[in-house]
C-alpha cells in the first residue's frame, strides 16, 4: 500500500471515529479526534498530487484553512475566528474554480439563468436565519454570498472539464452548501436531531469530492 492510500484510509478511520464520538456523546473526544481529519485528507492530496502546480497550491491553502476552521470552532467562543478561517477555504475554491474556468471558458455566459436557483436559495436561507442573527448577520450574509458565489462557479465548469472531474468538484461544492446550511439552520433556526453526524457527513464528503477533483483534473494537465 502506497502513502497515499494509507493517509486515506486514516481520513475516512478518524472520520468513523468522530461520527461515532458525535453519536454516542463523547463531545470531549472531539478535541483530540476532529481536528486529525482534514491534515489526513490533506497528506493523501499531497503525496498523491505529484509536482505541486498553481491549481495544487490553492487547495492545499484550502484544506489548510479549513483545518484552522475545525478546529476553532471546537469552542463556542471563537465562532467568528471559525468561520473566518472558512470563508478563507471558500474563497480559494472560488480562486481554484477561477483558474479553472480561463484554461476551459465560462458557461455562465451561455447560461446566465443557472445562477437563479443558488441565488434563490441562498436568500431563502437568509430569510429564515435573519430573525435569529442579531449582530451576526452581516458576517454570515457575507458567508453566504461567497458559498453561493463558490457553488456557482463549480456549475460553471459543466462542459468544461473531464465528466469525472466536474462530477467531484460539483458534488463537493454542493455538499459544502448543504454542510454550512445544516450547521447554520441548527445553531441559529432550529435545532434537529442528529444534526452533528448530518453536518460532519456532508463536510467530509465534500471535502473529499473537492480533493478528488483536483487529483483528477491534475493528472490531465
């Protein structure tokens, strides 16, 4: 088994391991465990990426803000910090998606009514949180322009890229929406049940779409 396989049989181990702490109540072990899954999806990008390029160093920037995000916001305290550190994550997916875009054309040109359904998503979101913000509303109006602005520009590439590439990179920029939204919707509409495994899920799965698109999308440059 080479590097890379190991490092990612590691991610998806740490990542049972934290759903199982999320759903038995262990939040304590979350602190030692949560905090290993992304630099573990991070080590198999790497050693599987090969030559690092412009495309490669963006996402390794993201991954590694995310992990900064993981782990502030392990406490309730550093919410804002947390969320900095995602909006950071996103607005080099956005970067990443961008790059992408110029070497292959843009399609929301072709298709400008497909940015209807994200913006009317986003502000029926927003219309639901709002009540409940106070003072947080400006950073996650923010928030949440830039995640619809990062899912956008994934949908930009259909066509554009390998089947396989734009498969990852649009299932992980979705599920990242759907991440945020549920983690958002819990802490500030109205909380549910199993709303950690829900969140954590949907994160990790696309965070690994993400990082398989860009091992794909490498390897054909």
């Amino acid at each position: 088994m080479n590097n890379s396989r190991k490092w990612l049989w590691f991610f998806w181990l740490i990542v049972l391991a934290d759903l199982f702490i999320i759903a038995f109540g262990y939040e304590n072990l979350r602190f030692y465990i949560k905090p290993l899954i992304i630099p573990a999806l991070l080590l198999y990008y790497y050693t599987n990426a090969g030559v690092l390029n412009r495309f490669s160093k963006i996402l390794l920037a993201g991954l590694f803000f995310s992990f900064l995000g993981d782990v502030l916001l392990l406490w309730e305290e550093y919410f804002i910090p947390g969320l900095g550190c995602f909006l950071t994550t996103h607005l080099l997916y956005i970067a990443y998606f961008i790059k992408t875009a110029k070497t292959s054309g843009w399609q929301l040109k072709k298709y400008p009514l497909l940015i209807v359904p994200i913006a009317i998503y986003a502000m029926v979101l927003l219309w639901l949180l709002l009540p409940s913000l106070g003072a947080l509303a400006l950073p996650v109006i923010i928030y949440a322009v830039v995640i619809s602005v990062m899912l956008l520009l994934a949908v930009n590439l259909y066509a554009q890229v390998k089947k396989e590439v734009y498969t990852n990179f649009i299932g992980g920029a979705a599920l990242f929406v759907l991440s945020d939204s549920l983690l958002a919707i819990n802490k500030f509409y109205r909380s549910f049940s199993y709303s950690g495994i829900a969140i954590m899920v949907t994160y990790v799965l696309a965070q690994y779409f993400i990082v398989k698109g860009s091992l794909n999308q490498i390897r054909k440059l």
